[in-house]
C-alpha cells in the first residue's frame, strides 16, 4: 500500500506544476474522518482563483496542503509550512501563501501551503482547537511524506501572517497538546517559527479582537484566554523563532512579537526580532518598498546562521 501511495505522490507531483514553482502537489489533509467535525450541508466551502491559483479561502471544509517543492538543483532539504493570515475568518492565499512558497522555493525550501479550517460552531464540535488539530496533522503528515519530497524530517519549520501567527505560535507552543487521536508517534512539534506581524497574545489589551472571537468565543473564561495567549505558554523545549511586525501596526500591536520574544528569551531559546518603525500591517513580503521589505532577507540570513539549511 505505502508503495502505491508514493507511486501516486510522483505522479501527482509531475501533473501538478503551477506557474512559477517546479512542482507542486495538493494533499488532503483528512482523507478519512476529520476530528470533531460536524456536518451542515449548508455551510459551503468559498474558494476564490486566478490564474490558475487559489487567491483567498472563507468557510474551509476541508482542509489541504499545498506542496511546493523547489527545483532539485536548489533544494536544500528544508521545508516550512505557510499559514495565511485573515483575522480566523478567511485565508489571505496569495500574498501569504503563494507569493510565500514561492519565495521559498526561490531560495531553495519547500514551502507548504496550509487550507486550514476556520473557527465556527456550525462543522466544529470545539472552534476554538480545530485550526490546531490541522496544524498539528500538517507537520505530522509533511513528516511523513519527508523522503517522498527529500525533505529532512528535523527542519521543518512553520510561517504565519497576522492570526496565522497566532496558529503558528499556538501549534510552536501547543504541539504536544491532544488535541485528537494520533495514529503513530509522529511528532507535530515544529523546528522553528516564523512569526510575521503575529496575533499571540489573547489578553484584550493587545490582542486583535476579531481573531480572538473568532477562536474563543465573545465572552472567554479567563482559563481560556490564557491558554491561547502564547507568549505564556513557551517552555524550554518551545522551537526558535524569528519575528517581524511594525511598531505602527493599526491591527495587531507590536507588544504581541515583544512579548513572545521576551518569553524565548526568559527560556533561553533562540530568537531574533526586527521591529521596523513603519509598515502597518498585512504587506506580506512587503514588496513596496519602506525598511519593512528588508524581512524576507534578514529572515534567509537567520534560517542561515540557525544551520536550518
């Protein structure tokens, strides 16, 4: 069977070849039963395109990977699964998705769109752990596949925008969380974080509001906010991290990166921060100009200096 399946993945992979990547493939993320799902035939899935590729995603179903995988000339063995911000309510999949893969790819890592389900009562049993049972699945099955895509299954990494950084943190700090049952002993623990202009923190002070009901709920019990406020739950086994946000951010205030990374630092895990006076939020590689652009470099020098590839 597992040689049927990889017979499969390389079929899927020479078929799948979207513009500017070298090879792509799309994985189901559940093929069986998802966990905690309920079933509402009027909630429907709303995928919008262009050009061939998935722009923006609201009312997810079923969640997926998308695979990019980078020409083998360049492959340097790394992979990071990308998470799209959009505030739990919708995935922004172009600026932070497929312009992210492909950036990646350009320098040589696999980059690993993940089509995760957002939070809602209505095809969810718990809103609020749903996101992060796809996570937690995602790196588990990218573990999986890891020889299939001459990925090295000990630098897999994770990248999220805006809420997106909210689930990367919270999958960085809740992997070993069961969240549901495991079929094998597959760790879901990430080895490294990117964290751009990230919702971490649920504490209403500094927290963005819309992403935080969108996962908890409108009246949270203290318990709660605490436990998805993950500048307090790092421990010293938390993966590194490096993170970006702009001290003029209107939608997610920068005290969320400055508090993560006084977390790492209290834990003695390796962490880089770049604050940049400028640049609001949601710019994505910030191709426009503004010190903000300067990200996507220092962050390839810091995967560099880490030994990540």
């Amino acid at each position: 069977m597992k040689k049927i399946i990889s017979f499969f993945l390389v079929l899927l992979m020479n078929i799948f070849v979207l513009n500017g990547f070298s090879q792509t493939v799309i994985l189901k993320l559940w093929p069986d039963v998802i966990p905690g799902s309920k079933k509402d035939p009027s909630y429907v899935e709303n995928i919008t395109t262009a050009d061939g590729k998935t722009t923006r995603c609201e009312k997810v179903v079923t969640p997926d990977l998308t695979v990019f995988l980078p020409a083998p000339e360049k492959a340097n063995g790394a992979a990071v699964l990308i998470c799209p911000g959009g505030g739990y309510g919708m995935l922004a999949f172009d600026h932070e998705g497929n312009a992210i893969a492909k950036w990646l790819n350009d320098n040589g890592v696999a980059g690993i769109i993940l089509k995760y389900r957002l939070p809602s009562d209505r095809i969810m049993v718990n809103k609020s752990i749903g996101p992060l049972q796809d996570a937690q699945e995602a790196i588990r099955v990218i573990r999986r596949h890891a020889a299939e895509f001459k990925i090295n299954p000990e630098k897999i990494g994770v990248i999220g925008f805006s809420a997106g950084g909210h689930l990367a943190s919270t999958l960085s700090t809740h992997y070993a969380e069961k969240v549901y049952e495991v079929k094998d002993n597959t760790s879901a623990r990430p080895d490294f974080s990117l964290l751009i202009y990230p919702v971490v923190s649920f504490d209403s002070t500094v927290t963005h509001m819309g992403s935080r009901n969108n996962l908890i709920g409108m009246n949270p019990d203290e318990a709660t906010v605490k436990h998805f406020s993950n500048e307090l739950q790092i421990t010293p086994d938390t993966p590194p991290a490096f993170l970006v946000h702009s001290a003029d951010d209107p939608a997610v205030p920068v005290m969320n990166s400055i508090g993560y990374f006084k977390g790492l630092q209290k834990n003695k895990i390796p962490v880089e921060m770049h604050i940049f006076q400028k640049g609001g939020h949601g710019y994505g590689l910030a191709p426009n100009g503004g010190t903000q652009s300067s990200w996507p470099d220092l962050c390839i020098r810091w995967m560099k200096q880490m030994g990540i590839f």
